[in-house]
C-alpha cells in the first residue's frame, strides 16, 4: 500500500515527466525478491524485459524472466502502463526441489525523469514444469537508468524547404 501512495505522490509532485522516452534502461527491481532488470524498446511501443531475481527468503528460487512488453500512455506524456507476457526459467533453492519453468505475466505503470525511470508493477508466474507452487505472484518496485535516451524527432514545418533551406534553383 505505502508504494501505491509514494506513486502517487511523485505523480502529483513532478512537474515534467515523460512516459517511455529511452530506449534502453537498466536498474533494481525491489519487492517480493531482489532484481536487476534491463529494458530495450524494439517497436514504437513495445518493449523486451529481462528481470535476473534472487530470493529474499530461503526458501525461494532464484529466477531469470523475458517479457514481452506494451507500453500505453495513461495521461498524455506524462504517465504510461504497459502490460505483457512472457517465459521464465527457475534455479530451485534446494536441490531436492526440481528447478521451475512456466509462463509470466506483467502489468504496472511507468514514468521517466531525466535519465531516471520508475516503475511499479503486478507480475504472476504459472510454473508449468516443475516448481514448488504452481502460482506465485510477485509486486515491485524498478528504479532505472536510462542508459540510451530516445532521439526526438523534428518537425520540418517548412516541408516546402528540404532541411530548413530555400530550395535553389537551377538555370
């Protein structure tokens, strides 16, 4: 719950924010487990993620997931949430439990100042081969630098000029 309110506080507090304006981006991820996870935008609004976690107790594996991620804007370009799906692969904490293997789902909300972005999300796993549990739902926090900003793109207003210049004309 105190996440969901210190969201909600930077939301209200920061003045200039954009969603999703890097292209790569690496950081912690903090929750239910301890992360490193790296972000790469391959489409306009998609992205890959991939999230190394170490248990926080003893008795929990260590895990490294791929996800397909879409990114959507919520409030203009201040906001956005991203959803998406993917596989992860397990290392059982003791060796008479077999390793883990399954499907994992994502949902949360994203934004970026400067060269930092954070990030909350929802991420269930479904182990279909092996695994202690069957289900097992994880919530976190990411805080990430922006490693590769995206490019802005300009607007040639003047598209009769090519490049900003007066076309010269021959003869």
């Amino acid at each position: 719950m105190y996440r969901i309110l210190i969201l909600a506080g930077l939301l209200f507090c920061i003045g200039e924010v954009n969603a999703q304006r890097y292209r790569t981006a690496a950081g912690v991820r903090l929750g239910s487990s301890f992360g490193i996870s790296v972000q790469q935008k391959i489409l306009k609004q998609s992205t890959i993620e991939g999230i190394f976690q170490a248990p926080l107790r003893a008795n929990d594996d260590t895990k490294f997931t791929i996800l397909y991620e879409e990114h959507k804007k919520l409030i203009g370009k201040r906001l956005n949430f991203y959803y998406g799906a993917g596989f992860h692969k397990g290392w059982a904490a003791s060796s008479d439990d077999p390793d883990p293997a399954g499907v994992s789902l994502i949902a949360g909300v994203e934004m970026s100042l400067d060269r930092l972005n954070l990030s909350m999300d929802y991420k269930p796993a479904f182990n279909a081969i092996s695994g202690v549990r069957f289900f097992e739902s994880q919530s976190a926090l990411t805080l990430r630098y922006i490693i590769v900003k995206q490019k802005k793109k300009k607007i040639n207003w003047k598209f009769w000029k090519k490049d900003g210049k007066k076309k010269k004309r021959r003869g």
